[in-house]
C-alpha cells in the first residue's frame, strides 16, 4: 500500500516556503491538506487563490457547501477541518452534524442551500428541480449558484486529494457520520 507523506517547510520549494510562512503567520500552523498541495511547484498557491477569490456567498454560507460536500464524498479531513471553521462561523455541534447530513431545520435559507448542495454533488451537478426552485425561493440568485458550484468544486479538489492520500489529519476528528443522501 502507497503511503504519503506530508512535506516539511524545508522539502518544499522557495515559493512555497513562502507561503507556509504566510499561513503559519496568519493561522498559526500549516494544515496538513495545504502542505501537501506544495509537493507541487504551483499547486498550494493556485488552490489558495480558489479558495480565497471574492464570492457572493458568506463565509458561514461556503462552510455549509464545504461541510455537506466533505460528507458526501466522505473526506474525513475536511468533515474535520470545516466542522472547526462552521463553529468558528457560528455553527453549533447539532448545527453543524445537521448540516452534514444535507439539512438545516434551523434556518430554511441555510437549509435551502444544505439541501441543493447535497442535491448537485450527488447527482453530479444535475440537482433535482425541486432543489434549485427551493434554492431560488430562498432569495439565492443565479450569481450564487455559480459561486456555489465553484465553492464545491474547490471542496472536491481538497476531498479528493485526502481520499487519495490519507495522510493524517491535523484538526479534531468529526465525528463519523453515515453519508447524507437525496
């Protein structure tokens, strides 16, 4: 079995020195998952250019898309890592194993957005009719919709890549979920 290691400051190039520096700076460590990106030269910058790109979305909205995408494909690390940036968004516990599950009978906005995330990852960008009306009915626009799509489509790079890797995760385990469904 391939095992994967995570890279040091010193294996990884000037550039992404530099930016480890930046992140250590800035969050106080250098996550596992962005350390890994920099095993390639141009990889760990372009991924934080994605993620960090202005949007229409809130930063508590992008961690719903986050959270329920990470559980549907069943990323451990990134369940781990946005359940610390939901609360840090002011998400509960409950809140936040709700959200996971693809809902959110707290707030119908929030659970509209829930509801058609796990509606596009799990049918493949074809969300059922009734999803994208629920959406649109809950006051998102089409400009969101697109900035949704991009959100999962940055959430899937980083699923994807621990998937493939498995390399340890630096953030508090989530608890283990069964994988919401529509």
């Amino acid at each position: 079995m391939a095992k994967f290691q995570v890279p040091t400051r010193d294996e990884v190039s000037e550039n992404n020195q530099a930016i480890f520096d930046s992140l250590k700076k800035s969050l106080g460590f250098v996550p596992n998952l962005y350390a890994y990106f920099a095993k390639n030269d141009t990889a760990l910058a372009d991924y934080l250019t994605l993620q960090n790109r202005k949007s229409t979305l809130k930063a508590k909205e992008r961690e719903v898309i986050n959270l329920v995408t990470s559980q549907y494909n069943g990323c451990r690390y990134c369940q781990s890592a946005h359940t610390v940036l939901g609360k840090m968004n002011g998400f509960t516990d409950e809140q936040i194993i709700e959200i996971r599950k693809g809902g959110a009978s707290f707030d119908t906005k929030i659970d509209a957005l829930a509801q058609f995330t796990l509606s596009v990852v799990a049918n493949n960008g074809k969300a059922s009719e009734e999803a994208k009306d629920s959406f649109l009915a809950a006051g998102y626009t089409e400009a969101n919709l697109i900035d949704v799509v991009i959100v999962i489509g940055d959430k899937i790079i980083s699923n994807y890549i621990h998937n493939l890797t498995g390399f340890e995760i630096d953030f508090p385990i989530a608890p283990e979920l069964e994988t919401a469904t529509v």
